[in-house]
C-alpha cells in the first residue's frame, strides 16, 4: 500500500463507530477510528506501529465501504480536503465535548485522563480520540449502556 495513500471514513465508518449497532470485530473499529477524517497510510503505521495486519486491515474497510482514498489530497505536509468540512463543525464540536464532559463528570468526575483529554479537546480529530477513551472509562466505572448512551448522544449533537 503506497504510503502517502490519504484515507478517510466515509458515512458508513461513521454510522459504524457512532451508532448503536457494530458488525466490526473491535480491532477493526480501533483502525477505523483512528483513520478519522483523514490521515496518511504513513501516519496511521506511526499511529498503530504493533499493529502487525494493519495493511490488511485497512484493505478490508476499503473493499466493505468503511473508509475511502482521498482524492487528489496532497501528500506530506498538506491538508486533507476533510479538513475543509471540519471548519464548519466547531460550534457542534463544542456542544458534543460539552455534553460528554458534563456525562463524565456526573458518572466519572473529573480527576479522570479521559476527562481531562476530553477537556483539551479542539477539533474533531482529537474529539474522536477522546471520546474512545471516555467511553471505555464510562463502561467500566458506569454501564455499558451507559457508554454506548454517552457515544450515540455525541455524535447527534456532531450531525
């Protein structure tokens, strides 16, 4: 796989990591999360370096419609046309990491990583990263329910 290969989630790998249902086994939802909104083949290697399947695995969300290859995206040093969407989404981001703090605090409190790298939060990148980590703390301090309540109601406030 070409290295400088730009890929992305598409609606599909959205729905699959933010809604209720999911048909992917939890590694493959890990790499599609990680993905985001767009990153370099490269950068998702560096990202996972033990991930030994990693080429595999992202072959396989590209054949079932979980990512796409960005289109005429720059390679090193540029960004993804991805990025261009996410402009508009501050105002819905802030309303989503409001919502998931306010969430953490009342399961969790706020002494918490998860909640502190939540609180960090500036773009929809880091968003998703913080929101995997609040989720997992959620379903072993609270409920399972209740991490998949705190998933699903973020990402309505991010559509």
């Amino acid at each position: 796989m070409e290295m400088a290969m730009q890929l992305s989630r598409t609606p599909k790998g959205y729905d699959e990591l933010f809604s209720q249902g999911h048909s992917l086994r939890p590694r493959l939802r890990q790499v599609l999360f990680s993905i985001g909104n767009g990153i370099s083949f490269a950068e998702l290697c560096a990202k996972m370096p033990h991930c030994t399947e990693l080429e595999a695995m992202v072959n396989d969300l590209l054949s079932n419609g979980f990512v796409q290859v960005l289109r005429g995206a720059k390679s090193a040093g540029g960004a993804p046309p991805a990025q261009a969407s996410a402009a508009a989404a501050p105002a819905r981001l802030g309303e989503a990491r409001e919502y998931v703090l306010e969430n953490m605090r009342a399961l969790v409190g706020t002494k918490s990583p998860a909640y502190k790298q939540m609180s960090e939060v500036r773009d929809l990148e880091g968003f998703a990263a913080a929101l995997v980590m609040c989720r997992r703390v959620v379903a072993a301090v609270a409920s399972p329910h209740q991490a998949d309540e705190l998933e699903s109601g973020a990402a309505k406030l991010l559509n």
